[in-house]
C-alpha cells in the first residue's frame, strides 16, 4: 500500500488551518497543522519532513518569507507552497528566490492548490532522478577505477565480465581491503541491472533486529520508535543489485529469513501482514575464512550454497606484489587531486620498499599510506616509516605490534603484559562462545563493535588465524 503523503500547514489563522485540513485529508493526505513559523522551524529542525508545507506569510514574530528562508537553509529540498492575502510582486518574487515552489493568493481555488502540489511533485522528481544520475556517473568513475595489473587480477577482471551479465548470485571472498567492493560494484556495472540501484549493507554494523529493520523495512507501530514505515533495502535495490557486505556475521535467524527471500522473492516488512515481491540481484562478501565459519555455525551452509552459484576470491595484495607500483601511483593521484597539491615523484627506494612490505591492511593499508605520503610530502620519512612498519612484522609478534616501536622500558613492559592478557581473555571469551561474536561480546562486557576492533587488532579471526597464529606468521616470514 502505498504511503500517505504528509503535509504540513503552517497559518496564525484557526480558520484557515481547519479549511486546508479538511480539504486535503478529503484528498487522503495526512495533514498536521501548526500555528506559527517558529513551531514548523522547530519541527523541521528536529528532522521532520513533511512531503509538502503550505506556509502563510503574513504571520506575527516570524513571518512567512523568514519562516521560509530558515527552512530551506536546514534543508533546500523541502516543497514549500506560500499562501497569502497579498499578491504584492516583490513578495512573490522573493519567496519563488528563497525556493519556494509556488505562490497562491487567498481566496484560492482548490484547482490552484493541487496544480502547485503537482508543480512540488515534479520537482522532486527531477530532483530524485538528478540524484540518481549522479549516482551512476560516481559508480561509472569507480568502474574505471579497477586496476589489473597482475596476472590474478586479470583473470578477475575477465571473470566478472564474464559473470556479471548472468543474472546470478555471486560470493566474493577475500581478506580486509583486497578490493571485494570494487569487485561486486563492478559486476553490477557490468550487468543488465546497470542504470538501477546498486546497495550496499554492511552486516556487521548492526545488531541483529537493527539490520533485519534495515533489509526488510518495517509499518507504522511494528515496534516502539516505528512512528512511519519505512522500506528496506532490498525495496530501495528493487530491479537492481544488492551488496551484502560481511554477511556472515549476519544472525543466524536473519540468514535463514535471506534464504527464504532468495528462494521465493518476496518477504513481509516487520509488521506487515501483506508481502512484498522484489527483483534483486545478491552478491555477497566475506573476510572470512568459508569454511571455519560454516564449521563454526557462523554461516549457514544452505545459505552459502545458495549464494555462492558464482565465486570471486579476491588474492591479498602480497600475492599480487607486481600490482603494488601502479596502484601507488593510482592513489598518489587521487589524492594529490582531492587535496589539490602537485603530484609528488616517488623515490626508487620509496617504491621498492612499497614492494617488499607484505601489507597485511591490503590495499585500504596502501592507500592510507600513499594518502599521508601525499599530505606530508617527505619521501624519506615515509621510506623511514615503511622500514619500521617491516621491522616491527619482523620483530614482534602481531599481538604486539600496537606498542609504539620506540616505547622502552618498564611502561612498554606493562603495555605488552595487559594486552596479552586481554588477547587471552577475548580468544577465550570466543572459544566458550563457539565463535559467537555477540555472545563473547556480552560475556566480556564490552560492546559488539569494541570486540570486532580488539580482534583486528590482536588479529583474532576464527579462521584465518588463532591464539597460536602469530607465531606461525613469523616463522613463514623469517
Ligand atoms: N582493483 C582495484 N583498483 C583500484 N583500486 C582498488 C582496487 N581494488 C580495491 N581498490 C581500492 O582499495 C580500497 C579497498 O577496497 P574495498 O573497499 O573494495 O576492499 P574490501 O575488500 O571491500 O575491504 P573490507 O573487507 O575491509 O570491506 C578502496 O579504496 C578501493 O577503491
Ligand atoms: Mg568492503
């Protein structure tokens, strides 16, 4: 059913609030009304908006035409419709230049009202269409973006022409920052599904109830807080493709509700009673090591079946190292572009050092170094930082590698000793939890995303690497 537009009427006169209520609640508008300018500027700056407000102008404190100049400041994409006694053309003028959509002079014809409404509907049309444009000019850019220099990546590169014009699910593996994004965007740039949305869900960012809320959508009422309904994600993908980003730390429920909507299509908003049909296409992505998490009850295995019909594993980016050279140069020319300084030449021994490191933070970690090499532009400082940052792999064990390299003596001492400790306490709290994150989180008595920031850190991950991990890491670098 489709949603009832809201519409804000904002008059110091009782009589003509009660007129333009009637008239357009006849018309199924929801329509609020309030008594001055400050109250729909009060309204608006706590985030209201109304699809529509028909504003007075000549209201006493603060008057139509300030009313409306403070409104389009929170937000110029309001549809504001003036109504006054007056027709004096500098009024007008002023109003249509401070962006409201139109002017009417009481008394109105209600032919009058609704062609200004249809005036409001259009733009935001325009403006809907405009936004999405623009969305596909940025998704074309990033589709250009894709570098392939290696071997692997070439073959990834043919690999998702190949797949995405197969109107499929795919699954991309791969380590933090190889690039799985870049990849799923990419399919999706080059399928039939190109010109509608492409939208991305990290799963790990919302609590259970929250993420089920944010990919099905809820009615009115279905829980405390739902004052509107409000469609998921997999409505606002419709027609095109959806990108579930670290879907196994999805609930083990709400991964059995996705399989239900990859079988049948259709699902029901929370509280809703009648269905929804979408047509979206699912890609999905994981750091993860498939398997262990399988193994663990992380990822349920139909679902994985279910969505891995095509699969991409993206390579980390020291399996790629011939890569490593073009994608410096490719980030020292976006940023030395985005913070608009001249683009700085890297030295030989700046470049080979790039190549040798093992990037364990993959691409994002080289990025986020070409970044401060461009901001700080001192080559031999960032040489220097590199041949510390290889040092410290070599050094120390990962759990370690927070302490600043050049800390000493009793204070570094106590810091090695508490996090060691507090790498043991998690790896345990994890082992009793089977891998539940939540789980481990409430036992530690910490937050959800406090856990999955320690686990990176101490680079604790149920599959790739355990307690015994690091050491093992050591032994295959030496
Ligand atoms: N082939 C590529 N060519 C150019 N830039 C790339 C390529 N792959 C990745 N990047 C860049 O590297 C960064 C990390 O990529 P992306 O976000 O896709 O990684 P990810 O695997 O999704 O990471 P995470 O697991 O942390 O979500 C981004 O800034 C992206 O633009
Ligand atoms: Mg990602």
């Amino acid at each position: 059913m489709a949603e009832k537009e809201r519409i804000l009427v904002v008059d110091d006169e009782p009589s003509i609030r009660k007129y333009l209520q009637t008239l357009l609640e006849v018309d199924g508008y929801t329509v609020e009304t309030v008594s001055s300018g400050k109250e729909a500027l009060e309204r608006v700056g706590a985030g209201d908006r109304p699809d529509f407000v028909i504003l007075d102008v000549l209201m006493p404190e603060l008057n139509g035409l300030e009313s409306l100049r403070q409104m389009m400041q929170i937000d110029h994409s309001l549809n504001i419709i003036m109504l006054s006694c007056s027709n004096e053309v500098g009024t007008v003028v002023e109003a249509i230049r401070l962006g409201a959509v139109d002017y009417l002079t009481k008394p109105f014809e209600k032919t009058e009202l609704d062609a200004a409404m249809l005036k409001c509907r259009q733009k935001k049309q325009l403006r809907a269409e405009n936004t999405a444009l623009k969305e596909y000019c940025d998704q074309l850019t990033e589709d250009l973006c894709f570098l392939a220099a290696s071997p692997q990546m070439v073959r990834i590169r043919q690999n998702i022409l190949q797949i995405a014009p197969v109107d499929v699910p795919v699954f991309i593996s791969g380590e933090s920052g190889v690039g799985k994004e870049v990849v799923a965007r990419m399919i999706h740039m080059r399928s039939m599904r190109r010109t509608q949305p492409f939208v991305k869900v990290n799963c790990a960012a919302l609590p259970g109830e929250l993420l089920e809320s944010e990919l099905f959508g809820y009615e009115q009422g279905a829980f405390t807080g739902a004052v509107r309904s409000k469609p998921g994600k997999f409505e606002l993908a419709n027609k095109g493709t959806i990108f579930l980003d670290e879907i196994a730390e999805m609930s083990p429920h709400l991964q059995a509700k996705l399989l239900h909507v990859l079988q049948d299509h259709q699902y029901s908003r929370l509280g809703a009673r009648s269905v929804v049909s979408v047509d979206v296409r699912v890609l999905a992505a994981t750091n993860m090591d498939v398997h262990q998490a399988m193994k663990n009850g992380q990822l349920r295995e139909d679902l994985y079946y279910r969505l891995n019909v095509l699969s991409i594993n993206v390579p980390p980016l020291r399996e790629r190292v011939a890569e490593i050279p073009l994608l410096f140069r490719h980030f020292l020319t976006k940023y030395s572009e985005k913070f608009q300084k001249p683009t700085p030449e890297p030295s030989n021994h700046l470049l080979e050092a790039a190549g040798r490191y093992p990037w364990p933070g993959n691409l994002r970690e080289l990025e986020n170094f070409v970044k401060r090499y461009v901001i700080l532009e001192d080559d031999e400082g960032s040489f220097r930082e590199l041949l510390e940052m290889a040092a410290a792999r070599q050094r120390t064990s990962p759990r370690e590698e927070p302490s600043p390299p050049r800390e000493q003596g009793l204070k570094a001492l106590v810091r090695g000793l508490k996090e060691e400790a507090e790498m043991e306490a998690i790896a345990d709290a994890l082992e009793k939890t089977h891998w539940c994150r939540k789980d481990a989180a409430r036992m530690l008595g910490i937050s959800y995303k406090a856990l999955l920031y320690k686990m990176r850190q101490f680079n604790l991950d149920s599959g790739r690497t355990t307690r015994s991990a690091p050491a093992a890491q050591l032994e295959r670098k030496s």
